[in-house]
C-alpha cells in the first residue's frame, strides 16, 4: 500500500474525533474489522426517478460494490443530484457547474481512498469528471450505458435523432397524429441513455479516450449483463487505486489525453456539446485548450464510425463491432499511445491484441473512411468572430457553401409565434437564425438548435428535416441536441455585429472556414 490511507485520517486516530467517527459508521452496522485497514470507495450515484436514462444504477452501484468487497475495500456509497434532459427546464446545462460541486464537495469533505463514478445522461458526465477532477483523489468512471433500440413500424430507430424526424414528418402530413402516438409509446424502450451518437454516448465514449474508464466498457447496451461485470471490474480496479494512491485524475488527464478524445471525437462524429465539456474538464486540470485545437485535430482526422445521426447505425451496432476500443485502435497513428490510463495500462496497451472489426460497416478503416475530415468543424465570420461549431457530417453537402436571405428570430417566443405563419418571408434558400437563446437570454444555453422548417415550405417542397435549410443561431454558447441532424451552426461567442431581418445574408462556406454576413 502506496503511504497512509486518506480514510484514516477519520477512522485510524486514538483521539475523540477517531470515536466519533468510527462510532457513527457502526450505527450502519459496520464494524471496525470493516475497515481496519482497507481502502474506503466512495460510489457516487447518479440515480434517479428523474432521469430516466439513470433508472438502472441502483444496479450497477450494487455491482461496484461486490466487486469493491472482493478486491477488499469499503464501499460506501452516496448519492448527488442528478440531471436529465427530458424533464429539467429551461435546460441540464445550467445545473452541470452546480452538480460538479455537489460531486467534489462530497467527495472532499468525506473519508474517501478513491471513488467510482456512475453516470450516464448527457450532463452527469462531465459534471461528475469535473468535480472528481478538482478533488483529485484516484477516480474511475463507469457509464450506463445506451439503451435498447426502439422498433417503430418495422425499424430500429434511437430516441433522438429519429423523434425528430418524425416530428417533422408529423408537421407535413406525413404521418397522422395516431401514428404519432404509436411512436411515443415504442421510442423508450428501456433504461440508459440515447441509443445514437448524441451528448450522452458522445461523452462515455470519450471517458474511454481520456482515460478515466476501464476499455471497453462506454458502449455496452444498458440491459446486458455485461454492463454489470464491467461495473464490478470497475470496483475491483479502483481498490487497487485507492491503494497504489493512483493515477490520479491530474495524473492522466494531461494535454494528450484531451488529444486523443478530440480526435475520437472527430472520429465518431459526435455531439458538438462535447467540446463544451471538454473545454470545461480542461480548464480543471489546467490544460490550455481551444477552439483552434478542435480544429486542428478534425483537419487531421477522418470520420470512422457509421453511427446516427451523422450515419446509418445505433450504438449498439457500435459495441456488437468491437466497441470504442475498435475504433481508437483503428485511430493509433493519430493519438498518443503512450497516455496513461485508469487501467494502469497505455491508451496502445489497452486497446492492443484486437483484429479488424467484424463489420466494416460500422467502423470504416483509417485508409477507407467515411470522411476524409472529422465530425465537427470550427468556422469564424463576422457572425461569429471567435468560432462557431457545424456538425458538417450530420450536415446537407450542397449548404457547405451557400449564401442566403437571414430570417431572424428574436427568441423562441418569436419562433413560435412566426414559423408558421403563412406570410413568414421565407424561401428554400433562406438561413433561420435565432437569437438571445444563450446562458443568459434563454437562459442556461437549452438546446433549442432544432427549428423546425416554416409550415409554409414543408408541405409544398417535401422538405425533410435538417436536410434542407441552413440554421444559424446568435447565442453565446448556441447548443443542439447532440441527437440533432441537419445544417446547423452553433455560435460560442456572441457576435460584434448582429444579423438583422430583411435583405442581409447569411453566408456559409466551409471551404475557407467562413461563416458570415
């Protein structure tokens, strides 16, 4: 064992405070033989009857216990609060910075060695990384894991990306209001998280990359069994953390660490909400990151997972090919192998032995890819003198240069007042931008990214959503779904000009990073 336990600091002294403390933790019926010695695990428990995606961790916290009890540690588990996109208003985003004090506070303030991480929805993620981070006792992550594909009219559809479209479909008359009740009740199938590339899979899959999760475990579907063995491996590892006195958080989340998640980022085409996350976990390690080393690292890095909404799969076809583990051994020559991981391993080592995956159409090889560049593209313009995010592989080929009429929106109030009405001054070669929708016009930055296509347009052109007009929005840190799709620019500043309704333009050109007016 690497030096004194932390834990001892509350249940080793012969003193007052010694009593005190480990008299309380017998009134748990825990006895002195229960911790004379071992590691103490915090589980932190993201659970909750508020967030769907998280129903099932009473079960995996059950499963890090066991495996924490065999390797010979305490587990002792607490609870935070806990955030879910579908019932939180105005957004998650506003309480991530306060979950990821809840997460740190609890962590610093109690007898811990080390501490394992249950989270799942988008935002519980990060906001747990965060949190442990800044504590910087070790740490190891265990996600939840996307749930099962839903089945609607004889296909496997996800939960975001597909509601969308079918919600769009609704607003033509492509389907009735009946089928639509059909959807509602097929689209959830089970426990865990979107079943497509978004927020959520995004950011489990990148606790792979960066190291703060055993390999292999980010994309294990929700209700497999093996999801629970993961976890219990989960325990076992962060008793020998506890013991060994790490790594440590500090210790692998370094400057190549962030590299190898923003080139699998890239790689995956994930959620544009990422690089908010990252740049926040960045800054709690003090890793001098930006926007310009997003895209650097996509210019350099091809598109290889097939996987919605940028492509055709769910995210369990992901895992059934091999996992993130296929995917970052196929990314070798773009990362740093020799980064470090919870596993105790190299990022090379942990991801080593494995062939080719069994279907190639669901991870294309690094000479065969999808998309010569990544996922997400930084753009600047006068619209967004200090960056802007598109998702061009979720994006319509023929917008990646267009220019167009602006129809501004003022707020979503105005959106909805006005995108259906019959007089909107709207042509299939406008660009719809939406203002004052940021952290504090909206406020909290809520994914409001999805306008829907004017009523006027719809029905007559067969129009399909996010396939056909360009979306642009004025916020200070514009945010999507990460199960959005379609051509849309999301701002992280706010602009020095404003785009202003009548005869301006709004101009998109990926082909010299442009995006203006």
């Amino acid at each position: 064992m690497s030096g004194t336990l932390r834990s001892a600091r509350w249940f080793g002294t012969h003193d007052v405070a010694g009593l005190i403390h480990r008299s309380y933790l017998r009134s748990e019926g825990i006895t002195q033989e229960a911790i004379e010695g071992r590691p103490v695990i915090g589980v932190c428990n993201s659970w909750s009857e508020l967030v769907n995606c998280n129903i099932h961790f009473r079960g995996l916290a059950a499963a890090v216990k066991r495996g924490v009890l065999q390797a010979g540690g305490l587990p002792l588990e607490f609870p935070t609060i806990s955030l879910g996109e579908p019932f939180m208003k105005p957004t998650t985003m506003m309480f991530r910075n306060l979950m990821a004090m809840d997460v740190e506070e609890s962590i610093r303030a109690n007898p811990m060695d080390a501490v394992v991480l249950i989270g799942g929805c988008d935002k519980t993620v990060p906001a747990q990384l965060m949190g442990a981070t800044s504590v910087d006792i070790p740490a190891i992550m265990i996600t939840g894991g996307p749930a099962q594909p839903a089945v609607f009219r004889g296909e496997q559809i996800s939960n975001g990306t597909d509601l969308w479209r079918y919600t769009a479909d609704l607003r033509a008359g492509r389907i009735s209001a009946a089928e639509y009740d059909e959807l509602e009740a097929a689209m959830v199938p089970s426990a865990g998280h979107c079943q497509e590339m978004g927020t959520a899979s995004t950011m489990t899959s990148l606790v792979e990359a960066l190291g703060m999760a055993l390999p292999g475990t980010a994309a294990i579907p929700a209700v497999d069994a093996r999801r629970a063995a993961a976890a219990e491996a989960t325990g076992r590892r962060a008793v020998e953390l506890a013991r060994d006195g790490g790594p440590r958080p500090s210790q692998i989340l370094t400057a190549a660490a962030f590299d190898n998640a923003i080139t699998l980022l890239m790689a995956l085409a994930g959620s544009t909400n990422a690089v908010l996350h990252l740049l926040a976990l960045a800054g709690r390690v003090g890793v001098d990151l930006g926007l310009d080393r997003f895209d650097q690292i996509s210019r350099r890095t091809p598109v290889l997972a097939n996987v919605r909404p940028s492509g055709e799969h769910l995210v369990e076809d992901l895992f059934h090919a091999g996992g993130v583990p296929v995917v970052l051994r196929e990314l070798l020559p773009l990362l740093d192998g020799e980064a470090l991981s919870v596993s105790g391993h190299s990022l090379a080592e942990n991801v080593a032995g494995g062939g080719d995956p069994p279907d190639r159409s669901v991870v294309a090889s690094l000479e065969q890819p999808l998309a010569v560049e990544g996922g997400i593209a930084v753009l600047r313009g006068s619209l967004a003198p200090d960056g802007a995010l598109i998702k061009r592989s979720a994006a319509s080929p023929d917008l990646m240069r267009h220019r167009g009429p602006a129809v501004v929106f003022e707020d979503v109030y105005d959106l909805a007042e006005r995108v259906d009405d019959p007089h909107l001054e709207v042509t299939p070669d406008s660009v719809l931008v939406l203002r004052n929708s940021g952290p504090r016009g909206a406020p909290g930055m809520p994914e409001w990214g999805q306008l829907p296509i004017p009523a006027k347009l719809a029905p007559r052109r067969g129009f399909r959503h996010g396939a056909d007009l360009g979306r642009p929005h004025e916020r200070h840190i514009l945010r999507n779904g990460g199960a959005a799709c379609g051509t849309r620019v999301v701002r992280r500043r706010p602009a020095r000009g404003r785009a202003q309704r009548g005869s301006d333009c709004a101009r998109r050109r990926r082909a010299d990073d442009r995006a203006g007016a």
